[in-house]
C-alpha cells in the first residue's frame, strides 16, 4: 500500500481520513496474506515492513499509520513504486500480488518539468512492464481532480487493477473496503432490512460500522 504524505494533502486531506481508511485495511487483512504500507513524497519510507498478517502484525500497522502526515515535498511516485516492489522480479502463479497507489498529484520530483516528464515516461516505460511482468496488479486512487488520471487509469488498466476517483477523502474508507472486496477471496453475508444471519457453524467473523466524523 502506497501513501501519499505530499504537502498538497492538507487541502485535499485535511482531517487525515488517510489514517483511519489504511487501519480499516488492516483490520481486514486475512490473516496468513503478506502485506506492508509506505509513505512517500520527495522518496519512500517503509512505515511497515512487508510481512505476515498475523495479530502482532496488525497492532503494529495500526501504530504506525499514525505517520501518515502532510509535510512531504513533490510526489515521487516513481521511487515509491520502485521501493515497494524491488523483490517482485517474476510472477508467482501461488499468491496474488495487488499494489494500492494513494496519490492526489502528478509525477513531480523536481522544479524542472523536464526531470518529472522522464519519471512519468520511466514509469510507463520501465516499471509497468516489469509489474505486467511480475503478475502485480495495480489499484489506483485519485484524492482530487487535480491527479494525472491518465497515468493511474493506465497503471490500473494495463494490469487488470482498478482505478477510483475519489472526490472527498470521506470517501476513502469505503474504497479501501471495495478494493480489498475485489482482491481477496472473501465470504460475505448480505444485509437486509439492517440484518444479517450468521451460520452457528461460522467461528469468527468481521463487521464493519461506518460512521460520520
């Protein structure tokens, strides 16, 4: 999972729905699947190491993403896709490899439009076919209108991903939730009349509450 932290998200973010939305993602994490989280901006950092989902695990997510913040420079999204899939060299036909890309802004490295037009043409280029190649498939969401939307609609198209264009980051947790929806294999009950029948045979389940801020 790939955080923007870029200064531009105290407009488009600005009570940090971020946060709650990634924790949402954990709680959900079937345990056994592999996962970590990275904020970026100006470069990556590894808020939590790539690792079994165990219940160790999720207290230590839900730690650390009260990192995610507001303070970076630029939108490297270049380095953040190469920081997160460095060990996603070739397809591994056991496991299913997502990536979620969090962005409000376009490639910006650098005041010279010149250097950010060679990061976006390397990731379309370079990285692409490499994730193509390595069987990732790339979810991609939009916090505002002001995203390269044709960048991230063809990272998530091209790899049969999908792309969200959020309008308000209230929103966020709810797409977190449909992309998990689409890639894991989960059993769910429907809701009917605001009631749901568990199965006595069932042992443990997870129910999710929205609630406004």
């Amino acid at each position: 999972v790939l955080i923007d932290v870029s200064g531009s998200m105290k407009k488009t973010d600005p009570k940090n729905l971020r946060q709650p939305a990634l924790r949402l993602l954990i709680g959900v994490l079937p345990k056994g699947s592999r996962a970590g989280v990275w904020n970026f901006a100006q470069g990556a950092s590894m808020q939590v190491k790539p690792g079994t989902v165990t219940d160790s695990w999720r207290k230590k997510a839900r730690i650390r993403a009260a990192r995610i913040h507001s303070r970076g420079l630029y939108t490297n999204i270049e380095v953040a896709l190469k920081a997160s899939t460095s060990d996603w060299k070739r397809p591994n036909y056991k496991i299913k490899r997502n990536l979620i890309l969090l962005t409000d802004g376009v490639v910006d490295l650098s005041k010279d439009p010149r250097k950010n037009k060679a990061s976006r043409e390397r990731i379309l280029k370079k990285i692409l076919p490499k994730l193509k190649k390595a069987g990732v498939k790339v979810h991609t969401i939009a916090l505002s209108k002001n995203t390269d939307e044709e960048l991230l609609r063809t990272l998530s198209m091209a790899t049969d991903g999908g792309f969200s264009q959020v309008d308000s980051a209230d929103e966020l947790e709810r797409v977190f939730l449909r992309i998990f929806e689409k890639t894991s294999n989960i059993d769910t009950v429907p809701l009917q009349e605001n009631r749901f029948k568990i199965d006595k045979s069932i042992r443990d389940f997870t129910l999710l509450i929205f609630r406004p801020y």
